[in-house]
C-alpha cells in the first residue's frame, strides 16, 4: 500500500508539473547556429541549421531544452568557390562529421543553475557522431529570444583530424580541438 502512495504522489508531482510548465518551440526559420574552427594559420566559419528544438519554462524560468542539429546543413561562409566546396565535403566527410551516417546532432539540457531571472549556467549532454558527452555554457534569455556560446572539444566525440593532441610534426596543419558554436534562438 506504501508503494501504492508513492506512485500516486509521483504522479501527482509530474501533472503538476506538467500543468505548470510551458514547452516553447523553437522557430528554426528564425534561429541559427554559427559555427568557428580556428588552425595555426586562421579561422573558418560558417552555419549549421536547426532540425528542431524547445525550450521548457516553469513560472519564466527555463527548466528544460532538447534540440536536433541537422549535420547535413554544414556550409562554410568565409570561403567561395573551390576552396568552400572542399571544406564542407571534408567536414561533412568521416574525418570529421560523418553526415552519411550520423545526419544529426543533439543537445538535452541535464541540469540548469539560474544565475539570475535571465541568466542560466546549463550543463547538457551532447551527441556527435553517436558519442554523447556533457557540455556546459550560459543561456541568456531575453523576450522570445535565447543565445549561448557553446565550445566543444570534437576530440571527445572521435573526430581528430589535425589534432595537435593525437598527431605530431602537424606544424601549420594543425587544428584546433576545439570549435565554437553561437547560437541564438527565437520561439
């Protein structure tokens, strides 16, 4: 019977959960991620897109965040011609993403500090090429809007082309481990 009560006051916590929490959808059209890997010799940047995404909120805070990347939509900004088409085929490539087969990306927020009303420290699990590691960076929530800057070490999701950490004698050729997303989101 004991059990029995627990279960109905769970129950009972989730609906009200439930009931109290509103689930933003994010608008993909009107979001963006902005990508930048650096090398010795520079920086390359670019866009990925959003597949879907939502944003939990419980009296206006933020409680929640789930979203899907579509790794397909690589594209390089900063380079024209041959030299973009020869990027994005490489990053969409096994060296780095493997878009073939793993067409997606995602994030699932795990916990949220609130920092204040519209500041949040948020630690979520991040899934690259089917590895998941935690990431952590900050939310700034501001209307209908949200940014973070997200940096992820692709070397913990098995991507170490030019990594100056796996390969040595790289000299100019090496790149960074890390990579910075921008992201800004709109509901």
């Amino acid at each position: 019977m004991r059990n029995l009560k627990s279960i109905a006051l769970a129950l009972v916590a989730l609906a009200s959960f439930t009931v109290n929490a509103q689930t933003k959808k994010i608008d993909v059209a009107k979001s963006g991620i902005v990508w930048t890997g650096k090398k010795v010799t520079g920086s390359h940047t670019g866009t990925i897109k959003l597949e879907s995404g939502n944003l939990v909120f419980k009296k206006k805070l933020v409680k929640g965040g789930t979203f899907v990347v579509d790794m397909t939509t690589i594209n390089t900004t900063d380079l024209s011609g041959k030299g973009k088409e020869s990027l994005d085929g490489h990053l969409k490539a096994d060296d780095f993403f493997g878009v073939d087969k793993f067409k997606t990306a995602t994030l699932t927020f795990t916990n949220i500090s609130t920092k204040n009303k519209n500041n949040y420290t948020i630690t979520a699990d991040l899934t690259i090429k089917g590895i998941t590691k935690p990431v952590t960076f900050d939310l700034v929530v501001n209307g209908n809007t949200a940014t973070a800057t997200v940096k992820v070490d692709r070397t913990k999701y098995g991507i170490k082309y030019g990594s100056g950490s796996f390969f040595s004698d790289l000299g100019d050729k090496t790149i960074s481990d890390e990579f910075e997303l921008e992201v800004k989101l709109a509901w």
